[in-house]
C-alpha cells in the first residue's frame, strides 16, 4: 500500500467518523428569494433569461457571508432553478447564497439537443459579470464585499476556479482575485486536454459533438480553458471536493498546486460517492455530511473587521 492510499484510507475513516456523529447547527434561518434578477443591463448583447441570478437570503442575518453557486451540466444544460434545493439548503445556515446562470454550449448529445449556443470563453465572461453585479449589490442587499466566496458543481467547479486562475475576466470589471474571499470547487475538471483525452478514449464523438462544442476546436483553446494553465499564479484559499466518478481530474490539480509551494486549501475526496449521487444527496439530504463541510468551510474563513 502506497502512503498516498494509506492516507486517503484515513481520510475516509476520519469523514465516516465525522457523518455518524449527530450535527446539529444552532440556529435555521427563513430564507427570502428573489429570482431572476439580471446581470448584464437591459439592451447589452448578453441580456437574456440564462444570463440571470436567483438571490436566497437568510432572514435576520447581519452581514452575512455569499456564496455565488455555479451549477453543473456540461456547460450546456445547466440551470440555476435546478440548484434551488441546495441553494436553501446552505442559506438557511445564515449564508446568502447567488444561483446564478450563464449562457449555454451547443449541446449535440444525448436526447436533448440543441444546435446552436456560445463556446469559451462566454461561460466565463458572464461569470465574471455576475460577480461583479453581486459585487455591486453589497448594500442593497446587506453583506461585504470582503466574504464572497464562489463555488460550483462539475462544469459549475471548472468555472468557479478559472475565475481566480486567469486573472483576465474579473480584471475587466477593475477586479482581481483577491475579491474572491475562496472558491469551493466541487468534482469539476481543470485541464482540459486532459478532459477531452478521457472522454475521447471512451467515445471518439465527443470531441466533436461535445468538446469542440464548448471549448473550441484546436488544443490552444482548450489549453486556454483550463485552470491549471494559469497555476503558478493562483493564489486563492480553496477547498477542494472531488468524488469516485472525477478524482483524477482534481488529484492532478492538487499535486501541480503542491508541487508549486502552494498549500491554502483543503481536499475532500468523497470516494463513497459517484458524481451524480454527490449532487443529488447535497441537494435533498438533510444533515449531510459533505454539505455541512462546505458551509463549515465558509462560516470558518468570514473575515472579521479589524
């Protein structure tokens, strides 16, 4: 047995130990939504029903900490509305959380097919826009600009960790990675090349019908697209998920960023889930585990005024 397999067993046993014990948080905040709010202004090229936000705040609450959520669907099914569930689910713990959409790829597999849609980097560009209007929206709506966190599930994960990794996107809008108080990546992919050379192996269609669809036809555009391309500057406090299904895809992340110095961040590595039951369970389970790890993380790292 290696000590990198000795020590993912322990890890394991430490989370199983942490799930059996009964966790009970103090307070259940009442939650006011308000949907559809939208990013891009009224007459800009991007204005649409998807470049849209769903706010979910906790009553009662002073100041309390954000977190923009970026749900997964391959970059061409994903939908806010769909991320509601686990949206309360965390706001109800006192965290302000934004679903927020974006423009949407081509998607040429499956049953559901639709021809036509943007490729990156426009999943990003909007990203970078929503943090900005949540940026903007720090009175209106009662928090700092200091406790933004962004996070995401599978497409949603690679979106949230490129926003800080290539610094081009928030830097349109007079902002850098440091407004990003973390970044909560959950079981995404963060090189890209790497991505396409998995999927190709197993099905050559996708690197037609899906990759080239979302990213670009040539290796430079896929390179361009991935997180790890921009590692030696990443500099953001990040807590790292991953499951059964994407584990290599976040190991590899995580050797580069440990292999660089870097050591600002937390694994967790849900190996008794698969991608879909990761989601499914943290957003309908009650009291689960690896979601009370994700609010944990964020109600630990508020940073207080001095």
């Amino acid at each position: 047995m290696t000590p990198r397999m000795l020590k993912a067993i322990i890890a394991f046993h430490l989370l199983s130990l942490y799930f059996c014990t009964p966790y009970v948080y103090a307070v259940e905040y009442e939650i006011d939504e308000k949907i559809n709010l939208s990013y891009y202004p009224k007459g800009h090229e991007n204005h649409s029903e998807l470049t849209q936000v769903n706010l979910l705040i906790p009553k009662g609450v002073e100041n309390p900490p954000v977190l923009i959520w970026i749900g997964g669907g391959a970059w061409a099914y994903v939908n806010r509305h769909n991320e509601m569930d686990l949206s309360r689910q965390i706001a109800k713990r006192g965290i302000l959380v934004v679903s927020a959409g974006h423009r949407l790829s081509p998607a040429l597999l499956g049953e559901e097919k639709h021809h036509e849609g943007i490729q990156h980097p426009e999943h990003i560009k909007d990203i970078a826009r929503a943090f900005k209007w949540v940026y903007d929206q720090a009175e209106v709506y009662g928090y700092s600009t200091d406790n933004i966190f962004v996070g995401g599930f599978s497409s949603g994960a690679h979106l949230s960790t490129l926003l800080v990794a290539d610094k081009r996107y928030l830097a349109e809008y007079g902002l850098t990675p440091a407004n990003v108080n973390a970044i909560i990546p959950v079981a995404g992919g963060y090189d890209i090349p790497e991505y396409r050379d998995l999927l190709v192996s197993v099905d050559p269609s996708y690197e037609q019908n899906h990759i080239h669809a979302v990213f670009g036809s040539t290796n430079e555009d896929h390179i361009d697209a991935s997180p790890i391309t921009y590692i030696e500057d990443f500099n953001t406090t990040m807590l790292l998920f991953s499951e059964s299904d994407t584990f290599q895809y976040s190991f590899g992340f995580e050797q580069q960023l440990r292999d660089r110095g870097f050591r600002d961040f937390q694994v967790v590595n849900a190996y008794d889930e698969t991608h879909a039951s990761l989601w499914t369970k943290m957003s309908h389970q009650e009291n689960y585990g690896y979601r009370n790890l994700l609010v944990d993380f964020i109600l630990s790292h508020v940073r207080r005024d001095n």
